[in-house]
C-alpha cells in the first residue's frame, strides 16, 4: 500500500476509466498540479466539492490538499441546501450545472507541466452526515485517518484487490463511497469507474476482462436484476444499511461472491466487518478497534479513526460475545415528546411492522396548525385501491389500540412503494417529511 503523495508521483498507470476511455496517473498528476495552481490564487480555505464523476472528484480532492485548502464533502449536490451551507464555505468546485449564491469553479479539466510541491502533513476533509432529525453535523477527517483507514481495509482485503477494478453504485460524496472507491483504490493502485452505476443494466456494461470488486448498498443489491450476465466478482461490499439475508443469499448466487459488509460510521470509520455466508453471522471488530460497555446496553467506541481520544457512543445496541464479537440488537429508541407523553418512535415501527401486509414502516412526528401527531410511511406486501386501504386502517388501528397510548396512535398515513433513503441506504428523514406536506 501506497501514501497518496508517493501513488501520485509513481509510474504511469491507469487510475481510472470512463465508459471506453482509460484514464491515466500522468494526466491525473498534471491536472492536479494546474488546479492546485488555481485554488491557491483564490480567498478562503473551506471549499465545497460537488462532483456527479468520481475521477474529476478524485483529482480536485488532491488540489484541494495540494493548495492548503480543506476540501468540504457536503454529502449532496443540491443548490438550496449549499446555499443554506453559504456561512461554512468559501465557494464551491464543481462538474455540475449549478445555480448557486456560491463562488463556483467550475471543472474545466486544465493540465500543467512541473513538479508537485509537498503534500501538506496537516490535510484534512470535512464531512457533513444527519443523523434521524436530517440536521447536518460536521465531521472533520485527516488524511492521516484516511490513510490509517486504508491499510486496514488492504491487511484485510488487499491480496483479493490485487488485479482487480472498483465499481461502485454508492456516492463518492459520503464516507463510505469516498474510502472505498477513491482512497482504497489509490492506496492499492487500482483503477476505479469514474462513473457510478445505478442500475443492473448499467452494471452489466461495467463487466470487461479481468476482475472486478463491486462497492454497493443494500439498496442496489436488493434491486439488482438477476436475468442479466454478470461475471464472477473478487469482492462484494456493502454498507450504509441492512442487507436482507434473501437479498445476500441472491446477491452471492448472481456473482459467484459472498457478500461482506461494513459496520460503521461517518462520525467512527469502519468498525467491524463480516461475511454474509449465513444470516446471523458475527461482526468483527477491525484491529485498533474496542468497545467498552459505559451503561446498561450502551457502548462507546475507541478507535485509531476517531480524530478524539473520547470515542464515540453507539445509538446501536449490541450484543458482545466472549471473544469480542457482536451481534446488532436494534437502534436505541427514537423518541419525541407529544402532549407531554415521551413516545417511541422505535416502537411504533416495530408494532407497524408486525401489522399484517406490512413490510416496512417509518414513523415520525408530524406538525400541523401548531399541534404534533403521529404520521407512518408504510410499505405494503400487496397494492389496495382506495376503498380497501381505508377499510385497513381501521383494523391496522384496531391492532394497535391495545399496545399504544391514545396519542401514540398514527392520525396520518402514508403508503408507498419504497420509503425514501440516502445514497447510502440511510432514512432520507427530509424527503419522508414531504410525504406530509399534502393534507391526509
């Protein structure tokens, strides 16, 4: 495994590839330098990068570091909301078309001749993640983790990594896509698809000779088309959620791979990991990692990847075993307060969950005209036309009546066919809200 700096300055090889196009170091390390050339003539230190391709990503990522700028990872590309950001940013680099109150680069692509300076020893990134209310919490992260991060993925997955190239159907823009399609694949001198892939069909076109590692979310791996020919994949990964066994088991069956997955966090880095050759399969703790239990069914994580010396408190609950192995026993309850009666979130989804027809379920508090109540976002197993939903929440009403209190009850209801998520297979709080924009 390589540094950045000395991956960057080595031999001509191929970074990237786009559709047909193969990217190459020489051309990479000449942009980087003119960028970096740019960047250090403009004010300000936090710049925002937006980017829809990955090796574009890629080489603004390392001018930002080269140019002494502290590159800001907003985990999105939406104009409102880097205009909301406009108090925490300098401007924004980009490859999209974006109409912002923002100074904007936009990505032009400009080569330079000459030697990069020093990769600066302090370069940091910063990441913005939401937690269930959607409010956006900072997380700064030093390259120095980053790389950490790396070696312990290449100790674990490196000789499987060997001669192969990273596809990914995750989002360069948060944690989990920028270790695993950017970083890693730098560390180990991999090519990676500059392009994501959002579809099976799409992912089908990405197979060439040679091997490759797909980088996935439950999401992608749950929608993927198993009629299409796929070759046989080195490495599945896949985080950000949880990957249902059938969708493991179906995954593994398709691509000749079992399915490894990742636990962890924007906030803590990779945590565990574990390979999906049976449902309950124990999660691993990577090596610098330890849990130490601080109250009843809580834990709090110490890591050579936190940037702090106070770890981090899991909002899961676990279940450790002698041998420092662990099992997920569900979230800690999310909880609001309505009528001055504190009620679980969590515990409504799970009695929606047991309501005959309902395969997934999302609660939240809704506000209307000042006053708070409960609404559900429910997933159904069959599709019921007006008359028979209506006929259904009475009797999903008459289930709940006898385990929830009055105000716990749901006033407002809706049913789609897939609850919204992130890029990363995470509740997309904001967009779930919406639902009830519309009165019902």
């Amino acid at each position: 495994m390589k540094p950045v700096a000395d991956w960057l300055n080595g031999e001509q090889c191929e970074v990237a590839w786009r559709g047909e196009q193969s990217l190459l170091l020489n051309t990479m390390r000449r942009q980087v330098l003119a960028l970096s050339r740019t960047l250090q003539t403009l004010p300000g230190t936090q710049w925002a990068l937006c980017f829809d391709d990955s090796y574009h990503f890629c080489v603004t990522l390392l001018a930002a570091w080269y140019a002494g700028k502290v590159p800001v990872i907003p985990g999105h590309c939406r104009a409102a909301q880097l205009n909301e950001m406009r108090d925490e940013l300098d401007g924004v680099i980009s490859d999209l078309p974006l109409d912002i109150q923002l100074p904007l680069l936009k990505w032009k692509g400009e080569e330079a001749e000459g030697k990069l300076p020093a990769l600066p020893t302090d370069a940091t990134l910063v990441l913005f993640t939401s937690g269930s209310t959607g409010a956006p919490r900072r997380v700064v992260k030093s390259l120095a983790v980053l790389e950490q991060e790396s070696r312990w993925l290449t100790a674990l997955w490196g000789e499987q990594l060997a001669d192969c190239r990273i596809i990914a159907s995750v989002s360069h823009q948060h944690l989990y896509g920028l270790t695993f399609r950017i970083m890693l694949p730098m560390a180990l001198g991999r090519p990676f698809a500059a392009q994501q892939v959002f579809y099976s069909e799409q992912l089908a076109e990405q197979w060439q000779q040679g091997r490759h590692a797909l980088i996935s979310s439950p999401a992608f791996l749950r929608r993927l088309d198993h009629s299409l020919t796929t070759s046989d994949c080195a490495l599945i990964v896949s985080a950000g959620g949880t990957l249902a066994w059938q969708d493991a088991q179906r995954s593994h069956q398709a691509m000749n791979c079992p399915v490894n997955e990742i636990y962890g966090s924007t906030e803590t880095g990779v945590i565990a990991w574990r390979q999906r050759i049976v449902d309950e399969a124990a999660w691993q703790r990577f090596p610098g990692v330890r849990l130490q239990q601080v109250e009843t069914d809580r834990w709090q994580v110490y890591s050579a990847l936190i940037e702090n010396q106070e770890g981090w408190r899991l909002d899961d609950r676990l279940r450790v075993d002698a041998e420092g192995h662990f099992q997920l026993a569900g979230r800690h309850d999310r909880s609001v307060k309505i009528e001055d009666k504190r009620i679980s979130l969590s515990d409504i989804e799970r009695r929606l969950l047991a309501l005959p027809g309902v395969t997934d379920a999302a609660a939240l508090a809704v506000t209307r005209h000042g006053r708070q109540a409960i609404g559900v976002v429910l997933v159904l197993d069959t599709p019921l036309d007006d008359q028979q939903l209506h006929q259904q929440k009475k009797c999903w009403r008459q289930h709940l009546q006898p385990s929830l209190e009055p105000v716990a009850l749901p006033r407002y209801w809706r049913v789609v066919e897939t609850i919204p998520v992130t890029s990363q297979s995470k509740r997309a709080w904001p967009q779930i809200e919406e639902l009830f924009h519309v009165t019902g």
